[in-house]
C-alpha cells in the first residue's frame, strides 16, 4: 500500500468509528469498539471525534448513560490535551454539558466557569430560533457563583423565549449580593426587569416577585409603575413585597 493510499485508509477509518459512535442503529457492542479504537488512536482528529457520542440520546436511559460515562473515562485518561478538544466541541454543538464537566475535572471549577461565559457570550438575544442552548447555559450557570455571571445572564432578562428569560432570572438569583442599599448584584437587575411594563408573562414577574419576597429586598426605588401592578399573589408592605393571603406558591 503507497503511503497515501495508507492515510486516506486511516482516515477512512477514522471516520467508520466516528460514525458508528453517534449511530443509534449500530450495536452496543460496536459502539463500545469504536469508542475505544478512537481513544487509543489518541490523535487530536480521533480523540475529538469521540465526543460524538454526546450528541446521541439513546431511549434506553441506562445504557445511555453508561456509554456516555465511559465515553467521558476515556477522554480523562487522556488528560490535559483534551481540554482545548472539550472546549471546541462545546462552542460547536448545543450538548456542551458533558464537555464542560471534562474541563472542570481537567483544570477546575474556575476554568468551566469561563468556558460556560464564553460560551454565552457568543450567543445573542436577537437569535429566536436556537434557544435551548442559551437556556441550558443560564442553567449551568445559575449552579455557579461568580460575579461575572450578573451581567452575563442580564443581557438575556429581554430575550424573546420566555424560558430563557426564566432561566437567566435563575442564574442572577443563585448570585451573592444585592442586598438592600447595594448598587450592584442581582437586586437592581431583577427589580429593572420587574418593572419592565413590555414584560407580558405572570409566571416571570411571578418569579421576580417570589425571590424579592424570600429576601426581602427592597423596591422602595422602584419605577412608580409597580405600584399599580404588583405581580398577582403579592402585596407591597413597608416597601417590600409579601405573599398575598391564600396565595399558592409558582414553581419554574
């Protein structure tokens, strides 16, 4: 075999096992035999392509989850040269969750974090089409704290989908700060998107409501039009909000 023809057959095969790993048809078997002839290949082409399996959703829930945590074994064993790998697969495919967890066990909690930013800054409010990822984002993001995230996750309270607005209202709530008095954290954030009077959804000013109401946050600096339109459920008393009587508790 000249030594082309030998890389184009490499390459051939490098791109069989890609494909049976993201194959739902193929047998567990093979899937498990390609995972590992990716990994012991070892190359930047062939460990990458291992993270195709994250993209595949297997109905069976056990053995999904068992090849992905062997897929994430494998990757580990390989340490530090697969964080930039984990990092480009998470930028390119909206099932980043499983990348970011290798770079966290990889190179800290401090590294995912930005990985998570980074990712969420390349994503933008006017995109009405490809909102999960933007959502799925706020959400890992609302498991973490660091101030960065308050301005990061505020830029998405005027999305269009009303789940991406609920789940950056998650993150800045899981933020420190914003106690009464305090120019900066979530408070004055939260308290801005109570009172945006384009803001149509009873279960998000329900949230906002919810979370002023757990700590007791102050809106005595509110815009004047709150007044008029606290969010059903609640009251204003000694400018704070508190549960009307009788009200049920929203739940996201």
């Amino acid at each position: 075999m000249a030594f082309f023809d030998f890389l184009l057959f490499g390459n051939r095969q490098l791109q069989s096992h890609q494909k049976r790993v993201s194959d739902r048809n193929a047998s567990a078997e093979d899937r498990d035999a390609s995972l590992r002839w990716l990994a012991q290949k070892g190359t930047d082409e062939s460990l990458y392509a291992l993270f195709s399996r994250f993209e595949l959703q297997l109905e069976h829930t056990l053995k999904d989850r068992g090849e992905k945590e062997l897929t994430a074994d494998l990757l580990l064993e390989k340490g530090a040269v697969v964080v930039p790998l984990a990092s480009r697969f998470a930028a390119a495919s909206p099932q980043f969750q499983h990348a970011v967890r290798i770079v966290e066990s990889l190179a800290g909690a401090s590294a995912a974090t930005d990985l998570l930013l980074e990712l969420l800054q390349k994503e933008t409010v006017e995109n009405e089409f490809k909102t999960e990822k933007k959502r799925n984002l706020l959400i890992a993001l609302a498991e973490r704290k660091d101030p960065r995230i308050l301005a990061a996750a505020a830029r998405f309270l005027p999305d269009h989908d009303e789940g991406v607005r609920a789940s950056a209202i998650e993150a800045l709530a899981a933020q420190d700060g914003g106690e009464e008095g305090a120019e900066d954290g979530a408070r004055p954030l939260l308290l801005a998107a109570l009172c945006n009077q384009r803001e149509e959804s009873t279960r998000i000013r329900g949230r906002i409501a919810d979370v002023f109401s757990k700590r007791a946050w102050s809106i005595a600096d509110a815009d004047p039009w709150l007044a008029m339109h606290i969010p059903d459920g609640y009251r204003a008393e000694n400018g704070r909000l508190q549960p009307a009587p009788g009200r049920v508790r929203l739940s996201m």
